[in-house]
C-alpha cells in the first residue's frame, strides 16, 4: 500500500491512517487473546491484567471504526477508511467485543506480539503528535522512504524478545553466575528505593557507554553498528534500526551489571520501560529541548549530535542516559541551541532495507569505499 505524505487537517487523511494503525492493531490484539501461550510474553502479562487488556481492545475496535467512518465521509479517497474498516470488522467477527481473559499455560517458545501491540500504540500515540506539532526538521515527511525498513526493526526486535532476552542473559550467568552474589544482592534490594533505582541507571549505563563507545572505535563491530546510524531521518522509529548482533552485544553488556548486583523486580522494571521510551525519544524529531533537564538526562538535542554526518563531531556523545558520562570521559559536545544539519553516513550506495542490511557486515566492510578509515575511527 502506498502511502501519501499528506497529513493536512481535514481531509481525512489523519482519521484514514489512524482507523488502519488502530484496525490492524485490534486484529492482531484478538490473535493475543485466542492464542496467548504462543503469542504474549509471560513476563509482560505480570504487569498488566486481563481485564485492562479486554478494555483496550473493545476502545481500540471503536476508535477504529470511528476514525474510518471518518475519513470514509471526508476524504475523496475512500481506499484508506476501507482499509481500516476492514481491519475493525475481522476483529470484531474474530470476537473482540466477546474476548474472554483465561489462564496461559507454560510453552517453551513464544512471540512477544502483545509487548509489540503495547509499545507500538504507546509510542505512537506519544510520539506522532509531538512530531507533528513540535519537529525539528519541518520538512521531513512522517512516511519517509525508510519508514517501514525501521518499522521492520521495530517489530522483529519485539517479536523476538524471548530470544533477545535469552542470549543476552547467558554472558552474566556464565561468567558470574557461578560466584556467591547473594550478600552484595541482598544489600543491594534493601537500599532506600531512588537510590537503587539510581544505581541501576548508572552502573548500567557506564557499561552501555564504552560498550557503545568499542563499537565506533572497533573496526568489525562498527559493520554493524553502521546500520544504527545509516538513517537520515531521525525520528521515533529510527532508535529500533539496530542490527542482531548489536542488540546482543549491547544488551548483554547492560544486563551484566543488572544480574550481578541482583536489582529488585521493581527497579528493573522501571528501568526496562524507562529505556524503552526514552530510546524513542532521543532518536525523535523534535525541537523540545526540555530546558535544564538536558544537561542531566541526554536528549534528543544530545544524541543527534552523536548522529551527525560531520566528521568535525565524531566521537561524542556515547551515553544513553546520563551526559555527565560523557562529561567524565571527554565525549561531551552539547553546543547550546545548535542542532546538527545531518544525520547520517557519508558511504555510497548504503545497502536499504532489512534483510540486505541484515547480512551486509558478514559481507563487506564500510570501509571498502573511498572513505578514510580514520575517519571512522573517531566515531
């Protein structure tokens, strides 16, 4: 289906797009229901209940129908309210309004499609309107060229996060699963809550910061974490285009320090939803700069400039979270209220899509073009 960057208020394009997004989302939602020991993730469904999940999907199926209903009066081109109409009607005959919450059995393998359905609503509810209203490059389209390469990634590593999270906790329990943790864990639990939530946040993000900071220096692994920073358009899905073996490594390194101090249930919980939006929003385009807080928590402002095409900036900005990391390690480059014109790679010819970027650094290195290796070294 193509889509048509054409987002004007009143022409039903806006309530065309919304009733397809919402349509598809409450098909799939009902899937969850039917199928749960195969379709929703064991540990999610311990934050959420069954009857918040029933409320979400009857509101999802008549937003949907009602945004279709919409734009199908208001738009000249009746393809996109048909569509999510179509979408609202399987899930409604499917039983959506009839759903019932039930006890999930234990299956070995599943997919992570309600963490998907979950995520991708919250985040596309928050960050579309603020990118709307709030960009930084006007001129940039919502349905960029790339978009749906980014919303590949964005569903393959949401999909797959019992596989994620499977092989990025064997580093911790291999090379430290087998020392006697328990005092320093149980220590660690009974300190007064914000500061074991700091703790957290810190420790896990010196680690992410050099092992983020090995993967620009480090010739190999930048093959990979190249595809991180081949997008041109920074936006609230350009943060899920990140390479298997990246999310391996990355992950990993932050999980490391998480098992061996032992965080409580809660604080790790905050921390994986805190790291999941503000992954989303540092990578957005938006011109909000949040004032004095950006010096604290890194911001969009901040972590563009780690995107920048520029060579002249290289190597800044490597924390995830906390700036004065990059303060510490003298990566900070925060140049008042300037933006970086682009964002981006300087290679040619840089391979588009997943499954060719996928296997492109077992294939060839970045540096095969005319573009000094030294260059990226300072990445």
């Amino acid at each position: 289906m193509e889509v048509k960057e054409n987002l004007d208020f009143g022409k039903g394009f806006i309530s065309g797009y919304a009733s397809i997004f919402l349509g598809i989302l409450s098909f799939l939602g009902v899937l969850c229901f039917k199928y749960p020991e195969w379709l929703t993730t064991p540990e999610f469904r311990e934050v959420y209940t069954g009857e918040s999940m029933k409320t979400l999907l009857t509101s999802a199926i008549i937003a949907s129908f009602f945004f279709g209903l919409i734009s199908f009066i208001v738009s000249k081109q009746k393809k996109f309210a048909l569509i999510g109409l179509i979408f609202c009607t399987l899930a409604i005959v499917l039983g959506g309004f009839n759903v019932a919450p039930s006890a999930v059995g234990a299956t070995k393998w599943h997919l992570g499609l309600d963490w998907l359905l979950l995520d991708l609503l919250l985040m596309a509810v928050i960050f579309i309107p603020i990118e709307m209203v709030f960009p930084k490059r006007k001129g940039q389209k919502t349905f960029h060229e790339e978009w749906r390469t980014d919303l590949v990634y964005f569903v393959v590593s949401h999909l797959l996060i019992q596989f994620f999270g499977a092989i990025t906790q064997q580093p911790a329990k291999l090379f430290f699963g087998w020392m006697g943790l328990s005092d320093l864990q149980s220590w660690v639990q009974n300190l007064p809550f914000l500061i074991e939530l700091f703790m957290a946040f810190f420790i896990a993000d010196l680690f992410q910061y050099w092992t983020h900071r090995f993967f620009h220096s480090h010739h190999f692994l930048w093959r990979f974490h190249s595809i991180h920073h081949s997008t041109e358009n920074m936006d609230w899905l350009a943060g899920s285009r990140t390479h298997f073996v990246d999310i391996f490594v990355t992950r990993s390194m932050a999980f490391i320090p998480l098992y061996v101090f032992g965080f409580s249930t809660i604080t790790f919980s905050v921390y994986v939803i805190f790291m999941a939006i503000h992954a989303v929003l540092i990578h957005a385009n938006t011109r909000i700069n949040f004032g004095f807080l950006k010096y604290i928590f890194a911001t969009p402002q901040y972590h563009h400039w780690h995107h920048c095409k520029d060579s002249e900036h290289y190597g800044k900005n490597f924390a995830t979270v906390f700036p004065f990391i990059d303060k510490i390690f003298g990566t900070y480059y925060l140049p008042g209220e300037e933006w970086p014109k682009d964002t981006g790679l300087l290679e040619a010819n840089y391979p588009k899509g997943y499954l060719k970027q996928a296997i492109y650094p077992f294939t060839k290195s970045p540096f095969d073009n005319d573009l000094k290796m030294e260059e990226y070294s300072k990445r």
